[in-house]
C-alpha cells in the first residue's frame, strides 16, 4: 500500500516560544534548529516571528547562516505581516527565504482588528506575495483564526480561499488559533476545503486548549491536511500546541495509511532538551516523555509483564530511546522488586526478598518514592536487622527544636515488660535523645556505650526525600561495633541504629558486655 506522506513543521521557535516567561537565546534557538533538522528529522521549522525585537533577527541570522552552510536554508521559516515591504527587508537582511504570511482568516477578524473589507485585504496581500516572489522569497500564507471563521463566516473563509489559490503561494495554513474546534468539526471544514482545492497543500495547525489537539490533528489528517504544525512538549500559547511526540506516535500506531519523516528514537531527547533551555518542566506523566510514564508502580503490573508481558503494549519505551522501569512503594510486589535487583545484579533468597519487600512498604507508607538507587541501603538495613533479636524497643518519642532553645527529648523505652520514660536537653536532638536514653540506663546502673563515629550517607542524586542510612559506631570493651538505621529522615534513622545497639546489648538486668560482645562480633561476621 502506497502511503500518503505528511510533512511535519515544527513550530517550537516561533509559536511554542510564545508560551508565557520563554524566551531562547540565540545560541539555544540555533541548538534546537539543529536537533530538529539532523536528528529528529523534521520537514521543516518555523523560527520566529519578524520585526519582533533585534535579539529575535540575531537569532535567525544565526539559524540561517547555518542553514545555508548545510542545505537546509528551505526549511527554515519565518512568520511575517501584511505590512508592506517592512516584514519582507527584515527577511532579507536576517538570510531567512521562506515566509508564512499572517492574513486574517475570520470576518470578525478582518472587521474589527484591521477595519477593512475583504478586497481591500486581499489586495495587500497580493502586493506582499508579489514583492515576496520579486525578492527570491517563497510564501506560505496563515488564515488566523480560520476555526472561527469556518464556524461563523464561511462564505469569507471560501472567497480568501478562492483569491489565495490563485496566487505563487506554496501552502496554506489552517491555524486552530484559539483551540475552540472539536473532532468532528476539524475533519468537516478540512475535508470541504481539500475536496473544493484538490490542487492545492493545506496545513493543520492545533492548539490544546480544551486538550483536545491530538484528537483534532488526528481526524485533519483522516480529512485529507497535507501537513501538521507541531511543538516539541506541547509548548505555545495558553495551553499550547498540538505535541510533536504524542502526534507522532498516534500516527505511527493508528494511522497506518500515512507516514512521516519523524525520528521517534529523538523524541526524548529534544524534549529534555527543549524542557532544559524553556524553563517549563515536563509533567511527569506527559505522554511518551513524561518520567513516569514507562514506570510500572503496581505489582500486579510487574508480574504480568514477567507472565508473556501481560501489562505491555505498543507504546514501547525503546521505540523513543527510553527504558520501562518498575517503581518501588507501598504497592511494589516481589516482581517489581526483583526487577529492579536484576538490574543492579543482585540476587536474594525468598526469605530476605519477603522482609525487603516489606521494608520497602513500610518506606512507601512515609515515602512517595523508593528509588532502585535506595535499594542497596534498604538490603543492608534489612539483613542488619534479621541478625538482632529486638527486646529493647524504643516506643515512643518527642524531639523538638526551636530558636534560641536548647533542643529537647521524651523518650519512652521498653525493657521487656518495663516501661520506662524519661526527657533531657542536648546541643542538637540526637544528643538531646541520647541524654533522655542515659538517664534510664543509669536508673539500671549502666553507662552507654561511647559513641566514636556517626556517618550519612545517602544514594546518589542529591533528592532531598531520599533514604537517609546512619551508620553509628560504639565503643564495648575496647572494640568497635556499627550499627545502622534507614529512614527519610535522618535523626530517625539514627534512632533506629542506636536501638539496634540496645538490642545487641540486651536487657539491661542481664548484662553481660563480654559475652554479648562475642556474640555481636560472630553474627557481624556473617553480614
């Protein structure tokens, strides 16, 4: 089967640009220009709009200037206005060779913003495409506002149609400019214009704002539109435009009569890109190159995709140069986890993948997110753990901190069947918990061990929720014992790995530092 070929014009630089507080530098324009054309492919971009400010016609001298060392000097385009020679000098000296001409494409439009009658329009655009063509420029005209105009003034939409037709120009652009159309209406008024100018290209051109741009370019393309503008993220006015990614990978998926020239493996990679110079973060769960959206989270998901990929579909993740992974959290089933253990070649037995299963639960409760980067320290903790009989259990507790106060601590603690309470100060609230936990020792007549080194570690990345490890060392008889403790927060953790150390100690009745230190020392071994 013979398919009908798309062309894809990318208007990131000139309409996703208008998105609110983006502004590019020159340098970043012309990076973008070049990913677009070399790597994700693109038909051709649109850049800028003319006479906009002297930052803009630098940018498009740089653009152009490259464009014409490597051949792409035709895809380079350039908004410009019915304004005489003004829009068309600023074109010649910025190198720029193809123009798309805004012309009013509404009634309402024509009426009330330029305040003249049809013909008196069309001959200022005549003047333009033929100055235009005198220079060696070529001339892709806009109809702003054409949804409206189809809805309310079709008969004017119709005679601008008839009139451009007949002049030099290489394609006409049906903009969506407010976002107002509907699915079935975007295929209705493209499919009466491409049945009325069978001859001629039309291009579809969607805004979001009732997120309704794929679905619409979707059915223009199904009504006969020889071309789509696009912006990489969705980017442009309000809510934007028609996403490059999602329509490409609609296309590719569910229209199988078309094809475009499009590089999907470089889809994630201008998005990050475009997200990195923009300043407008990606929502995680964006479609193709949100984070999130190749993360399986429950485990059900998970083992199924272990089962014949049960949870899969077409939406692979390879196919954008991306990997699927499988999130860690109070929904995380064994599949989930052993996924991402393979993955840092780890291997457990059934009984310690069970208890870090649940520890990465119980994290997920107090923690959105288990990262795999956490899953080292969660191991460690875990098996720690399994090799302390737990008789001395820190209750409950009470830490504050204030300015200009001395941090404090109520600490409840049990001894088996005794419960003890006690509060203290300290130079921070760790120090200020360890002097409440003195004074009940000393209550049993026993002195702590020293504390000789304390250590924070987290896994790399910097995120401020991530897992926090404490690993404490103690002094016992003139040799040293670690303890560590897991939390997201790192006083938390802390405590954890100091009851750890009452536990290897024991019931402070029955003491016995030697024998117990023997005892420590041979279970350590085996971690």
């Amino acid at each position: 089967m013979n398919k009908r070929y798309i062309e894809i014009m990318d208007t990131t630089l000139r309409d996703g640009e208008q998105t609110s507080g983006v502004s590019f530098s020159a340098s970043e324009k012309l990076t973008i220009a070049q990913l677009l054309l070399q790597e994700v492919k693109v038909d051709r971009i649109e850049i800028a709009s003319a006479r906009v400010s002297e930052g803009e016609f630098e940018a498009v001298k740089k653009i152009t200037d490259w464009a014409n060392q490597n051949g792409f000097i035709d895809k380079i385009e350039v908004l410009t206005f019915v304004d005489g020679d003004a829009s068309i000098n600023w074109m010649i000296n910025s190198g720029a060779k193809v123009m798309n001409l805004l012309t009013k494409g509404s009634l309402n439009h024509l009426t009330f913003q330029l305040k003249k009658t049809p013909q008196q329009h069309f001959e200022d655009i005549e003047q333009v495409i033929e100055l235009a063509q005198s220079k060696g420029i070529s001339c892709n005209v806009y109809l702003e506002d054409w949804s409206n105009g189809m809805r309310t003034s079709r008969e004017y939409v119709f005679a601008a149609l008839d009139f451009l037709t007949k002049q030099p120009v290489k394609r006409i652009l049906l903009p969506d400019t407010l976002g107002i159309l509907t699915p079935s209406e975007s295929y209705e008024f493209v499919k009466s214009i491409v049945d009325r100018y069978p001859d001629n290209h039309f291009e579809f051109h969607a805004h979001n704002d009732y997120d309704l741009s794929i679905a619409n370019v979707m059915e223009a393309i199904r009504a006969g539109a020889h071309g789509l503008h696009l912006t990489v993220n969705g980017m442009g006015e309000r809510a934007g435009n028609a996403s490059l990614a999602s329509t490409i990978a609609v296309i590719k998926d569910f229209m199988p009569e078309v094809e475009t020239s499009v590089v999907e493996r470089s889809l994630y990679k201008i998005s990050k890109i475009v997200e990195t110079f923009s300043g407008i973060r990606i929502p995680s769960n964006r479609p193709i190159v949100g984070e999130s959206v190749f993360t399986q989270t429950a485990g059900i998901h998970a083992d199924g995709d272990k089962k014949n990929n049960l949870y899969f579909s077409n939406l692979m993740p390879e196919r954008f140069g991306r990997l699927r992974s499988y999130a860690l959290g109070k929904t995380s089933g064994k599949a989930n986890i052993e996924n991402n253990l393979k993955d840092i070649g780890i291997t457990l037995s059934d009984a310690d993948l069970k208890k870090v299963t649940q520890r990465i639960i119980e994290l997920g409760d107090r923690k959105e997110v288990v990262t795999p980067e956490d899953l080292p320290y969660i191991i460690s903790d875990v098996l720690d753990s399994s090799a302390i009989e737990e008789k001395v259990v820190i209750l409950n507790y009470v830490l504050t901190h204030s300015k200009n106060l001395k941090p404090s601590a109520t600490l409840q603690i049990t001894f088996g069947e005794e419960i003890y309470e006690e509060n203290a100060q300290g130079d921070g609230q760790y120090d200020a918990f360890m002097n409440a936990l003195k004074k009940i020792y000393a209550k049993k007549g026993i002195s702590l061990p020293m504390l000789t080194d304390y250590t924070v570690r987290i896994p790399p990345g910097g995120k401020t929720d991530a897992l926090c490890e404490t690993i404490i060392t103690w002094e016992i008889n003139g040799k040293d014992v670690k303890t560590r403790g897991l939390d997201s927060d790192q006083t938390v953790s802390a405590i954890q790995a100091t009851q750890k150390m009452l536990n290897l100690l024991g019931v402070p009745s029955a003491l016995d530092l030697n024998a117990k230190l023997e005892e420590v020392n041979s279970e350590f071994q085996k971690i």
